[in-house]
C-alpha cells in the first residue's frame, strides 16, 4: 500500500467536505467553492495514485457538505448549505473525459435532473437505497427526509423522520433495503424499519419485489441506540454531545447488510474510567448493545466506509475475531475508520487493526470513499487536500 496527500488545487484555498468514487477510477469531489469536481485516478510508475482533472458541476449557490453516486454510478447527488439538494444525471451527448482541461475547454459531462425541496437547513449527509429509487438526507433542521427517486416522481417527498432534538448529522440505508438508521448530536442513533408484510405468501413476495421508494411510508422507529453498560452494569452514553468538532458523524451498513458501524462513539470499561473514542459495532436487527467496540482512538471518529469488495477468509477458516468477539461469515470485509487527524483500517478477520494512515493532514478529515474494485481509498479534509491511498491487488482472491 502506498498513501500521499495530493498536493494540486481541489477547490481553491476552501475545505473539502466530501468524496465519493463511481466505478473503479472516476472520483468525484466537494467542497466550500460551491463546486463539484470529477477526476480519474490512476496508478503512477512510482505506485503513488495520480488524477487527472475532466470536469466541474456548478450549480449550488453555498458550500457543499456530502456527494454520493447512486448505486449503478449513474446519477450523483450533492447537499450543501440552506438545504440544498441537486440530482445530477449524464448528459446524453457527453464526451469521454479528457483529463486536465481548462475552464475554456471543458465540456459538461452532467446535467442537473431535479431539485430537491423540503430542508429548511444545511444538509450534511445523504444515502441511497440500494435498488437507486430512493434517497435519504441528514439535516441541522433536526430531520431525516427520505425522496423519490423514480423517474415518475422524481423528487417528490415519501416520508420525515423527526424524532431526532438536535442536528441529523448521518444516514445510512441497509443494503437489504428493511433499515435506515440516522445519527444525530443529540447523542443517539434511531434505526427505522420497515412495517412487517402482511400474512401469506403472496404478501410477502409483493413486499419482497417492492422498491424502496413504495415502501418508504412503511418506515417506523423500532430502536434508540444511545446508552451501554459498563462492566459494572452502570449505563453510559455510547455517542459524543453536540461538543464534537465536527459537523459529520457518517455512519456506514457493511455490503453484505450484517453489521451497522456507528461513529463519534465512546466508550469506558468501567464506571468511573476515563472516557475513550470508539467506533460501536451493531450486528443486524440486534440493538440491545453493540456487538463489539473498536476503542483506542486519539481523536473523535467522524466517518466509516465498508470496502464494496468481499475478500476471502485466511486459512484455516473459522469463527472470525473482531475486537475479541466472534463474527460468523464465510468471508472477510475491509472497512475505514476516519478520526479528525487520521484513518484506521481493519477486517474482520483480526482482532488488530491492519494499518493506520497517519499525518495526513493539517486539520480534520471530513469523508472517505473506496473505489469499486478496492483499489483506491480516498480522503478529505478541511486543509483543502485529499490523500489517495493505493492498494496492490489481493493475493487472495476475491470471494
């Protein structure tokens, strides 16, 4: 593996809030200059990643917080500022990407498809159901509000979850497309689920071939995740107050739909213990308590992402160990943890983490994103970089 910080101009002299890939090498990039950037990164002869520049999307009128493509690496969105949400789609006469143009030569290779009207505030994150017909948002309005995103009713308003009393910093949509969990400064996380179908058969398949946009009404809050139990039994706050210095607290579903990792969590072993950061780890549908804690952080946790890629297990195969605890797959999944100065990776097959990307950058992170084929993990921070960290091909292959 090899990580550097890009030293190019990302947006200007502003902070970059968000990244996210689509595919194996287009990675798109946000920030405070209003702008959204589209670059292609690819493996330098020195091994480091290298980018090229093939497009700027303008359109929003404040900055940028969060952009997410949707599944199939269509469509993009992008929320920022005054609650602002824009759908982008590819133009039907776009040209390949021709690396590096200058503002003279470029040509759009998107094209606004929608606005999306309903927060009354900064949008700080959003996440798509992972069928593409719908999405979900995160406000300071104190919201969550969960969109159409068929081509019928594109943009129309399918459901507000409310229940949150203080700023909704982070979504995440279960890729079983039952959950959609929502992260807020008011110190708790709200998992929704959807309504159980009707009895027979029948019900059940039509519930089952339902999209995620025709059964959005259905959501229902079925837990509060917000206190855990020391080893004394006493019961403690699992997540930071509105002091956290960050405005993102991006929760992440690994691909597989099993495990929820939540961010800016704490943690303490015993009652009276000093207090540590801690990213909790909740098995699926079971929210009681975390399954495991992944404590030991230097600085706040802001960000998650699960690599899209499942690898297979190392020999001899078993019961898989994460942080002392068993975990029952046939398979090993890679995730990212991201700290206001720093980013942790681990698997589920080590109770350890496989390596920490360090000194990075001047001041907090604020996003992560994987490319498609694991290749690449890029982030960015608000000192207006990103870094590219370059992974070789498994040796292992892929499950």
């Amino acid at each position: 593996m090899k990580v550097k910080t890009l030293q190019i101009v990302w947006h200007g002299k502003e902070p970059v809030y968000s990244v996210d890939f689509s595919g194996a090498a287009c990675l798109a990039t946000a920030g405070a200059d209003k702008e959204i950037k589209l670059w292609q990164v690819s493996q330098g002869e020195d091994g480091y990643a290298t980018i090229q520049h093939t497009a700027s999307l303008t359109g929003h009128s404040k900055t940028v917080n969060c952009i997410r493509f949707s599944p199939t690496g269509r469509d993009l969105v992008s929320s920022g500022d005054g609650g602002e949400m824009l759908i982008w789609q590819p133009c039907a006469d776009a040209q390949a990407p021709r690396g590096n143009l200058s503002a003279e030569e470029e040509e759009p290779c998107m094209k606004r498809a929608a606005v999306l009207r309903g927060h009354t505030d900064d949008i700080m994150d959003v996440g798509w159901s992972s069928d593409g017909s719908a999405l979900v948002s995160a406000s300071i309005d104190n919201r969550a509000i969960v969109w159409d995103m068929g081509d019928r009713k594109r943009g129309a308003m399918l459901a507000q979850l409310a229940h949150h009393k203080h700023f909704v910093q982070g979504v995440a949509w279960d890729p079983v497309r039952q959950f959609v969990v929502t992260q807020s400064a008011d110190r708790t996380c709200r998992v929704y689920r959807l309504k159980p179908p009707a009895v027979g058969k029948k019900a059940r398949a039509k519930a089952a071939a339902a999209t995620a946009a025709a059964t959005a009404k259905d959501l229902y809050c079925c837990a509060t995740l917000s206190k855990g139990a020391t080893r004394g039994g006493v019961k403690v706050p699992l997540f930071h107050d509105e002091s956290l210095p960050s405005f993102f607290r991006r929760l992440a579903w690994s691909p597989d739909g099993s495990m929820l990792a939540v961010p800016a969590g704490v943690h303490r072993f015993e009652e009276g213990g000093k207090e540590g950061h801690a990213v909790h780890v909740y098995a699926r549908d079971e929210w009681d308590a975390p399954l495991l804690h992944l404590p030991g952080h230097s600085k706040p946790v802001v960000a998650v992402r699960f690599c899209p890629v499942l690898f297979k297990k190392p020999e001899p195969s078993g019961r898989e160990d994460v942080g002392g605890q068993a975990i029952d797959l046939p398979y090993r999944m890679v995730f990212a943890v991201a700290t206001l100065d720093s980013v942790v990776i681990y698997d589920t097959a080590s109770p350890t983490p496989l390596c920490l990307l360090g000194a990075l950058h001047y001041d907090s992170i604020t996003d992560l994103a994987w490319s498609g084929d694991a290749r690449y993990l890029a982030v960015s921070s608000r000192d207006c970089y990103c870094s590219i960290a370059v992974f070789e091909p498994p040796v292992r292959p892929l499950y």
